[in-house]
C-alpha cells in the first residue's frame, strides 16, 4: 500500500496536472512513467459519478490554461495565487509530515504498527 500511495497519491517531480474551476484534476504520473508492478491497483476497476466533468479527456474540444502560480523544485512559489493552491498543499504537507514525525517517534519508541 505505501508504494501505491506514493505513485497515486503525489505528484512525482516533472508530472503535470490540470485542475478545473470546479477542483476535479485531470492527470497523474504516468506522463512522467508507468507505475512498478507494486505500485499498480490490484483490484477491480470504476467509476464514480456521470456528469458532465467525466467526460473523457479525449473528447474535450477547447482549454484555456490559467496559471494560477507555479511551485518550484526549491519549494518556492510565484503567481497571483488566487485559487489559495499554495495554502491548501502546503497545510497538506505540514499535515504528512507531522503524522510522519508522530510514527517515526511511535516506531523507534518500540510500539508496533496500530491494530486495526
């Protein structure tokens, strides 16, 4: 499971991503490379929802690309920002590695991984 969280579940250094007006992003990191086997979904595949916005991207006859800001590899960023992009991933990166500090404190402590 950490190997596929960490392919699904980040975007790997030079992948590329739209995120409509609505907040639905379009992409992942195959446009960077394919997943390793361990990486891959097992199980069955689906589809939630049927509006609209799951339409193929294939079928999408016009986008207009609005910058909202650009992150760079050195963690800075430049833009007008207006969509708050910044502010929401970089609290979702203090959150992971909070949690993250908390297990690796938990682990080298003894306690082993949580029951479930």
């Amino acid at each position: 499971m950490r190997a596929f969280a960490g392919y699904w579940h980040a975007i790997l250094p030079g992948s590329k991503r739209y995120v409509s007006g609505g907040g639905r992003m379009f992409g992942d990191n195959a446009d960077v490379r394919p997943p390793t086997p361990e990486e891959d979904w097992k199980g069955p595949r689906f589809s939630v929802g049927g509006s609209w916005h799951n339409m193929p991207m294939d079928r999408t006859r016009r986008v207009t690309l609005i910058l909202d800001g650009i992150f760079f590899s050195d963690g800075e960023f430049a833009g007008p920002n207006d969509a708050q992009l910044y502010e929401r991933i970089v609290c979702d990166a203090e959150v992971y590695q909070a949690v993250a500090a908390a297990a690796r404190v938990q682990f080298s402590a003894g306690a082993g991984a949580p029951s479930s």
